[in-house]
C-alpha cells in the first residue's frame, strides 16, 4: 500500500514513546540494539515514512520494510514476505491510554522494536533463518515451534553480556513496563535451548513471567539450526 499520512495525535504517541524508551535501552539494551540504532537513526518527534527507513535499511542488509494496513497478518503470509526479505509494518498506533503496554503489536512496536537490528547484517542473517524453515514445514506442530522459538528468541529473548542480562527481544524494547521487569530481574529467566522452549505455549495478551535468554547471536544461530536444518534437509533445500 501507498505510505499514509499520521495524525498529529499519532506522532505525540511516538515522541513521547521514544523519549520514555531512550534511556531504558541506553542501560539495558543488548549491544547489537543499540549499534543499529545509532545507526537508524529515528526521528525522536515524529513517526518515520518508509522512504526514510528503506533508505538506511536497504542499502545496509537488503531488507525492505513494507507497510500493511492488515492488523494481524497470517502467520504463512508474513513468512512469505520474509522470505523476500520484506518486513511488514502495521499503519495501527497504540492509544495514548495504552502508553506502557499494548497487548498488539503497533507501529512502535514495528519499528523501534525492529529496525534498528535489521541494520546489523549478522542479525539479518538470524532472521534470515526462520522463513525457510517455516515454509518447508510439513505439519502444524513444526510451525507452532518455529512460531515460539522466534517469539521467546527474537521477540522476547534475553542476552548475557559480560554476566549481565541485557533485553534482546524486540517486543521488550517497544513495552514500557515489561521492559523494566525484564531488565531489573523480575522474572524466571531461563536458557534458550530447543528443549526448553517447544513446548513453552507463547503467552500473547499478558506480560511474560518466563523469559530465554540466549549467549550469543551466534549462539543463537547455531541452536535454532538444530531444529531448522532437519526441515531444510528432508526437504531437500
Ligand atoms: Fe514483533
């Protein structure tokens, strides 16, 4: 779809989002975070148009961000787009009432959630990883997981860096409270392995208790290979 035009409303959202997050992620964000945001760059006082994130986003990682007007995308449409290496952003903000925690994903969520990674090459090789292995799939089960392995690893992981945890996920960086319960140690954090997270139902409409954490982005690479490689072999690829 063509890109739109946001309310003044909307962009009050955003900066005020934007300036309750800087300093949580400039103290708790994983190092990766925070190289891809310095350099994305987004505007602190206004919601960023597509222009302006293809053109620090393509020419880094060739990812293409894409907006959608679709408020839950399919989960077999939106691995399709990733597999072309387009990332879907939703045209939906958070109410203001709904400032420190929205239950659905939203544009701030998308995108400062996101993009500042899809700078990082290494980090778009991870997400790289998961639309093959979705689409060679053969039963509901094996995409179930791959569903919760993304979720509990790249939308709600954990880092260790140096023996400290640092937020990872990007559903952390763009939720206020949960955010500062993740960083401040106020839930069971567990490692990320196979084993522990199938089987682990994702919890979708209230904030976690139980979180992953992972070592390393290669770490993380290597760990999910273990499930997504059998996949990609029986089929062939
Ligand atoms: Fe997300």
């Amino acid at each position: 779809m063509e890109d739109i035009d946001f309310s003044p409303v909307q962009h009050k959202t955003w900066a005020e989002l934007y300036r309750r997050q800087l300093p949580k992620i400039r103290k708790h964000a994983c190092a990766e975070y925070v190289e891809g945001f310095d350099l994305l760059q987004l505007p602190a006082d206004e919601i960023p148009n597509l222009d302006l994130l293809n053109s620090r986003i393509t020419p880094a990682t060739e990812w293409t961000i894409v907006r959608t007007d679709t408020r839950y995308t399919d989960s077999d449409e939106w691995y399709r787009y990733f597999d072309r290496k387009e990332f879907l952003i939703t045209n939906y903000m958070r109410s203001w009432e709904e400032l420190d925690w929205t239950p659905e994903p939203d544009m701030f969520h998308d995108i400062f959630g996101h993009l500042p990674f899809f700078m990082l090459p290494e980090y778009a090789e991870l997400q790289e990883m998961f639309a093959p292995a979705y689409l060679a799939s053969e039963t509901q089960e094996e995409k179930e997981n791959i569903k919760r392995l993304a979720w509990y690893s790249t939308e709600f992981g954990m880092k260790r860096e140096d023996g400290e945890l640092k937020v990872f996920g990007t559903g952390l960086m763009s939720g206020g409270d949960e955010f500062t319960r993740a960083a401040e140690g106020k839930m069971s954090y567990h490692d990320f392995s196979i084993e522990n997270v199938v089987g682990h139902d994702k919890v979708m409409y209230e904030q976690h208790n139980d979180l992953y954490v992972i070592e390393s982005v290669d770490a993380l690479k290597a760990e999910l290979a273990r499930y997504f490689d059998p996949i990609l072999e029986r089929a062939g690829r």
